[in-house]
C-alpha cells in the first residue's frame, strides 16, 4: 500500500482540544480517522517546530489520502500537508526509467 506523512499544525482550536482531552486522544481519533479511510496509522508524533503532528500512514491509493486530509482540513481544527512516500526500490525503479526531457532554454 502507498504510504504518505501528513504534516498538521492545529489552529486555536485544535491547540484547545488537545490541551482539553491530552495527546493520546488524538491519536486514537487519528487512527480512527484513517481506518475510516481505508488506511492504517504506522506513525505518530507530536513536534516541536512549524507544524505540531507527524503522522504516517498507509493507504490503499491517493484518493484515501486526500480524503483523509481534506476531511481533517475542512474541520477547522487544523492544517493538513500530505507527502507521498516512496521507498528505495520505487525511486531504484524510478531511476531506471527512460525519461525524454528538454529542459528550458535548450
């Protein structure tokens, strides 16, 4: 199965929630979430930095994943970056591939 980390910074309210009810319930609400979608929760960690949740997950293809993030990012608790993940042997593939390719201004 594809497998994507979601990048999330909570909002105010969000921040509220987490503080109201603690870390673990966001997880288990994650994790929820997810198998919803068709998706398993390999990964989850609060961060310190720009964004406050790293999650990774796997999902059956793209569509999953962004609904997913999309439902997540329409609750207005927070924001949602999704980043597909690839393993070495898809970029092994990747690099035996014959791409034609102009690059500008050639």
């Amino acid at each position: 199965m594809p497998k994507f980390m979601f990048e999330v910074q909570y909002t105010r309210e969000g921040l509220q929630g987490v503080l109201a009810k603690g870390g673990s319930a966001r997880v288990k609400a994650a994790t929820a979430a997810a198998e919803s979608a068709g998706g398993t929760v390999e990964a989850f960690f609060f961060a310190f930095g720009h964004n406050d949740v790293y999650v990774v997950a796997d999902f059956p293809d793209n569509a999953s994943a962004a609904a997913l993030a999309l439902t997540v990012g329409a609750s207005g608790g927070a924001t949602v970056r999704t980043v597909a993940l690839l393993t070495p042997e898809e970029v092994d593939q990747a690099s035996r591939a014959s791409v034609k390719y102009q690059p500008p201004g050639s």
